[in-house]
C-alpha cells in the first residue's frame, strides 16, 4: 500500500469515527431530554454518571473535602445531613478493641 492509500485510509477511518462520535452525541443528548421530560435533572445526572467513573476511594475523599469546604462557608451548618456529613467526617477513627486476656474469661458462660 502506498503512503497516499494509506493517508487516504486513515483519513476515512477517523472521519467514519467522527460521524459516529456525532450520531453518539446526538442519541445521549435525546436520553438526557427524555430524563428531563419524565421529571429528572439532567444536571444531576451528568453528575452522577461523573461520580460512577471515578474510583470509590477517590470519590469519597472528593466528597470528604467538599463537605470541609462547605462547612468553613457555613454552607452545611443549617441542614439536617449537613449536620450527619460533617459529624461522620470530624468523627474520630473507631479504636480497636483490646484483645481480652483468656484469664479475663469466665469460661463457664460457654458451657
């Protein structure tokens, strides 16, 4: 195959790809239409399908931050689950329990 034959190809692959990029486009925007004609946010939706895509760990370190960023603005301080984030946030790691001693154990409650 010639170098001109195989720009030719590469240039006609990625065009057909474009046009599918734009038909792709063109059927999530109806979805999104839909969505809003039964009643949802598409904003929030956009928002959703963004979280989904991001590792659970990484999503909620972003949450955990926003939520610090919310408070210092007093942005949470008036809401009931303003008030049940920011407590699961500034709560202190559980501690682990102490191993309990075997001679620490009535082991007559297991007979």
């Amino acid at each position: 195959m010639t170098t001109n034959n195989q720009l030719q190809a590469l240039v006609s692959r990625i065009e057909h790809l474009e046009e599918e990029k734009y038909n792709i486009a063109e059927d999530i925007k109806e979805v999104y239409a839909e969505a809003k004609g039964t009643g949802f946010d598409p904003k929030i939706i956009k928002k959703i399908i963004s979280l989904r895509k991001q590792d659970a760990s990484k999503r909620a370190e972003e949450q955990a931050v926003l939520a610090t960023y919310m408070d210092a603005l007093g942005m949470l301080a008036d809401l009931p689950l303003g008030k049940a984030a920011l407590d699961a946030v500034r709560a202190p790691a559980p501690k682990a329990q102490k191993a309990v001693a075997e001679e620490d154990v009535d082991m007559s409650d297991f007979d």
